[in-house]
C-alpha cells in the first residue's frame, strides 16, 4: 500500500467525520464540498479519472450550493 | 423515544451491523488483486470489439446502454418530484427579479465580477469538451453536463441574477431536458428497425482513439450531456426561486 | 493491511448513519445520508482496484495494460448521479416540511404529532 493511497484515506475518513460533527449548516455546506474534493483525490488514486470528474462537479459544487439555497430558504422565513 | 434510548439503539446496530460486514468483507477477494472477471470480458469487449478507447464509457453507454437510460430518467423524474415538491404556494408572492438588483446588500467586488465573467465562456468550452471526449477520455454526457449546467450560475456568483434569469427561460429548458431524453429512447429503437437488439450500438466503430469512433457512444454522450445539463440549470432554478424569489404575503404585512 | 480501503467505506456509512440518528436539523440529516451514500463509493471502487493497473483509458497505453475494472466505476458513476437526486429530493422535501410546520428540527416536528 502506497502512501499516497494511505494519506487520501486518512483524509476520506477524516473528512467525513468533519462533515457529521459540523452541527451548523452553513459550515456543513463547506465541509461537505471540502469532503466531495477529497474524494475525488481519493478516486484519482484509485485510477478511476472517470468517477472523479464526475464527484469534482457534482459533489464540490452542485450538491453543495443547493444545500446553501435550502439553508437561506429556512433562514429567510425564521427572520420574518 | 428519547435522544437517549436512540443513541443506545444505535449503538447496538451499528455493532451488529459492523460484525456482519465484516465477516463478509472477509470473503470478498482482498483489495488490489487480479481477480476481475467482469472487468477482463468487459474491457475485451470494449477494446477488440467496439473500438471504444475508454472502457467505462463502452460499459456504460454501449454495453449497459439499458441501465444508463433507466439512470436518465431517474434524473429527469427527480427534477420533475423537485418542481413538483417546489410549485408556488397560493399565499407566495414573487420579488420580481428586477428589484433584486436594488436589493442586494453589499455590492459584489469587482475582482470577483471579473472573475467569474472570464471563467463562464471557459467552463462552457471545457464542458462540451468533456461532453465529446468521453468515449477516448475520462468524462461524458453526466460530468460534462454537469459541468455546463453549472457554468451558467457564475452569473450569479457575480451579483447578476437578472442576466441569469434572462438567460435561462424555464420553459425552453424543460423542453430541452425532454427532447434530449426522448432522443436517447428514439435511437434506441432506431437500432431496432436494422434488425438488431434495443440500443445496440449498430453505427460503425471506426478507428480506437478518433474523435468519430465508438458508433453511438459519442451521440449519447451529447443527448445525456444535453439532458444533465438542462436538469442541472432546471434543479437550480427551482430552489433560487424558493431562496430569492419567493416571500409569503401574509408574513410581509 | 490491504482491509484498510474497506474498513474505511465502513467507517464512513457508521459516522453517517450516527450523524443521521444525532441530527437536530433535517438539512444536516439530508447531508449526512449522503455522507452514508458516498461509502458505497469506497466500497466499489476497494472492490475494482488492482495492484499496478492503470485507469481503464486506453489512450496512450499499451493495448494489453492490466487496467482497474471498468464495470464498477460505471455503476459509480451512476451511484453519483442518484446521490445528487436525492439529496436534492430530499431537500425539497425539506423546504416544504419547513413552510408548513415553520421547524426542520426532527425532535420538536415529533412533538407536533404527538
């Protein structure tokens, strides 16, 4: 086991234990796209370029900004 | 229950859950080695057959082309539940997107203006980039029309929501993300007037590593990458609606 | 050593699963399923990998290259894809649970019902 392929694992777990114990939303948002970023390193190392570019997009941009909409949504309506 | 007596349970699950797991991962051959058995007749397949230079796009639009248009169309369902789940409610009213320039607070800087204005035509460019390479390199229909979906809201990273808007009518794209989708089912049974299976891959191979190669794969690629990123902008659309737009009356009074 | 990769897709599904059963807020419960879902990421493609294989690209390598298996980063791919719906789903879903109950927090929506 090489340790590159070690550190990126040490990195997916760590990093999805931030995203969990980040209670507050918003944070959440932007561990959850730090934790998508991380695991396409970890998809680069495990040779499958394909399923990385795939999680680059989806996991550090997409899914993260709809989470950021849906927070502001609840928010909006708490202010009011 | 309380959070208490949940936590409890979870523990012991998790436990049992973890012990059966792995006992079957023991079993499971160990990771890294050369026992792949669907992975050598798949990349034979994709290699000496069909003259696709990347494999998984050979899987997962000319071997299992049935799987990927059951995929589609899950995405095109869970847009479609989303602007369901999302329709106006009677007592909302819209904010105009006009007064949204007035509205917002601080001004977006100008570096960050630039910067997204530069990237937009170069994150379009490298998404149909990765749109029509993905049967001779990493990418596709789904990553590049991701990508291109995405692209669009760097307009609204730089403040210009009203540009956005303008930019992306609702109903052009909900026409589109169905065409595209239809368009994959119709060569579906165009194979079929040639005599052959559903979705077979009946146009010519061509030379491994060309742009036109691979038969049919590069055309779904485009009609998926169409389909992605028309329901990217779609499921965006719908929640900027509900963060931005959107304001019951009753809480306004 | 080698049962590190699959020790960690089962670290990440338990830590998502806890996330779930300890969330306060249902958006974070949203994120924490998919945290949940990205295990089965690991576990896949643990199971496709190969000592000294390359990507299954075959521009630039030799035609007879031991490449990484093909068939599970294609259903990878697909699990991505459906990770993305439905989270954005569930989202959605929890807009509307917020428009009508005025809470996302799953303890105090309980208490509503009795």
């Amino acid at each position: 086991m090489t340790a590159l392929m070690i550190v990126t694992f040490i990195l997916v777990a760590g990093g999805a234990a931030a995203v969990v114990f980040t209670r507050e939303p918003l944070r959440q948002a932007v561990t959850l796209s730090a934790y998508g970023l991380v695991l396409s390193l970890l998809f680069v190392v495990l040779q499958a370029p394909d399923v990385a570019l795939s999680q680059l997009a989806v996991g550090t941009a997409v899914v993260p900004l709809i989470v950021v909409l849906a927070i502001a949504k609840t928010r909006a309506r708490k202010r009011q | 229950m309380t959070r208490r007596a949940r936590l409890i349970l979870f523990v012991f699950g998790a436990c049992g859950f973890a012990l059966l797991l792995a006992a079957a991962l023991l079993s499971v051959p160990g990771f890294g080695t050369a026992q792949h058995r669907y992975a050598e007749r798949a990349v034979l397949a994709a290699q000496v057959q069909r003259h696709t230079a990347n494999a998984v796009a050979s899987v997962t639009f000319d071997q299992r082309g049935l799987d990927t248009l059951a995929e589609t169309f899950m995405f095109v369902a869970a847009v479609l539940g989303i602007a369901a789940l999302l329709r106006r409610n009677p007592d909302e009213e819209e904010i105009p997107p006009r007064a949204h320039r007035q509205e917002r607070r601080p001004p977006v800087p100008n570096t960050l203006r630039l910067a997204a204005y530069l990237l937009l035509p170069v994150t379009i460019l490298v998404g149909i980039y990765i749109v029509l390479h993905g049967h001779i390199s990493p990418g596709g229909g789904f990553q590049g029309g991701v990508v291109l979906g995405t692209a669009i809201h760097l307009l609204y990273l730089a403040g210009d929501f009203p540009t956005l808007a303008r930019l992306r009518p609702v109903p052009v794209f909900e026409a589109t993300e169905a065409v595209a989708a239809g368009a994959f089912v119709l060569l579906g049974f165009g194979a079929m007037l040639t005599g052959a299976v559903f979705l077979t891959n009946v146009m010519p191979y061509g030379t491994q590593g060309e742009l036109l190669s691979a038969g049919t794969v590069p055309l779904l690629n485009i009609l998926v990458g169409i389909e992605v990123a028309a329901g990217v902008v779609l499921l965006i659309a719908q929640f900027l609606e509900q963060a931005l737009l959107l304001r019951r009356e009753t809480a306004r009074k | 050593m080698s049962v590190l990769a699959y020790l960690l897709a089962v670290w990440v599904f338990l830590i998502g699963v806890y996330g779930l059963v300890t969330s306060r807020n249902l958006i974070h419960a949203v994120v924490c399923l998919s945290v949940c879902q990205s295990s089965t990421y690991v576990l896949l493609l643990a199971i496709g990998y190969q000592w000294g294989a390359t990507a299954p690209v075959f521009s630039g390598i030799a035609s007879d290259a031991a490449v990484v298996d093909p068939v599970v980063q294609a259903m990878v791919l697909t699990d991505v894809v459906v990770n993305a719906a439905v989270t954005a789903l569930l989202l959605a879903i929890a807009i509307q649970v917020h428009k009508r109950h005025h809470t996302i927090d799953p303890d105090r929506l309980r208490s509503l019902h009795g």
